[in-house]
C-alpha cells in the first residue's frame, strides 16, 4: 500500500505518515498557487492586497484540500466548524512565522534561504498538529472494553 492511499486496515503510523505526505503536497500546492496569483496580483495592484488575495485563496485551497485528501473528512457535518477553525489555525501559523523570522533574521542573523527553511519546518509542523488536533479530530467510536469485549455502557 502507497503512503497516499487511506485504508482502514493500515497500522497507525502508516495513516499517519500517509497524512503528513498529503499535507505536504496540499501544502506545496497551496505554496504554488498563492505564488502565482501574488505575482499575478503585483501586475495591478501592491504587495498588500496581492499577499491578503494571495493568502486567502491559499487558505481556502488549503482547507478544502486537507478537508478531503489529507483527512478524509466527507460530507457537510461540521464544515463551518472545520473551517472557523482552520482560519484560526492558519492566522496563528501566519503569527509563528512572524516571530520565527524576527528569531531567526534578528537574533541569529540567518540569511533568506536558511530562514525560509526553518520557519517552514516549524510553521508546518504546528499547521499539521493544530488541522490534526482541532479541526479535522476524528470522532471514533469508543473502544470496547478489552477484558469483557463489550461495547462501553451509554453516554462514554
């Protein structure tokens, strides 16, 4: 089984390691087209309204992206929660990577290229933990008890 196929049968840490790749790639992906349409954007208008467009269309990209192909996450239960939470997610990223760049370029001095690689690393990692942890948490049914292989009683 490829790490981009989801199954139900694979152990946990290959669904796991399977959504980590389909984050990256949504997360390339949404890196290209912000690019594209930001310098499409500079054609008519400045740097701020091009990075606000570009920023949103990413994260609208981004959500129903990972929504569907990195989490699996079907149907429309929960959609406007997912993505209020998405939004969140994203701004808080957007605000980490701020003060990684002010650590990394005011207090180390690191150049561009060295920068951009680490802010990505942390900034990605925090986006994949948050959109795993609070927006695309999957609801499983509880475990049976082990001892007696019965179901947990109502209401846990």
């Amino acid at each position: 089984m490829s790490l981009l196929q989801a199954s139900s049968s694979a152990s946990p840490i290959k669904q796991l390691l399977g959504r980590i790749v389909k984050f990256g790639l949504t997360g390339l992906a949404g890196a290209g087209i912000a690019y594209l349409l930001f310098i499409a954007c500079l054609q008519f208008m400045s740097y701020v309204p091009a990075t606000v467009i570009a920023w949103a269309v990413s994260i609208a990209f981004g959500f129903f992206t990972n929504r569907r192909f990195t989490f699996g996450v079907r149907g429309r239960a929960r959609r406007y929660r997912q993505a209020t939470l998405y939004v969140i997610g994203s701004t808080l990223q957007l605000g980490l990577s701020l003060l990684v760049y002010a650590f990394l370029f005011g207090q180390l001095r690191w150049t561009a290229t060295p920068a951009y690689v680490a802010n990505t690393l942390v900034t990605a990692s925090f986006g994949f933990a948050f959109q795993s942890v609070a927006t695309f948490r999957s609801r499983a049914p509880p475990i049976a008890n082990r001892e007696t292989n019965m179901p947990p009683p109502d209401g846990s």
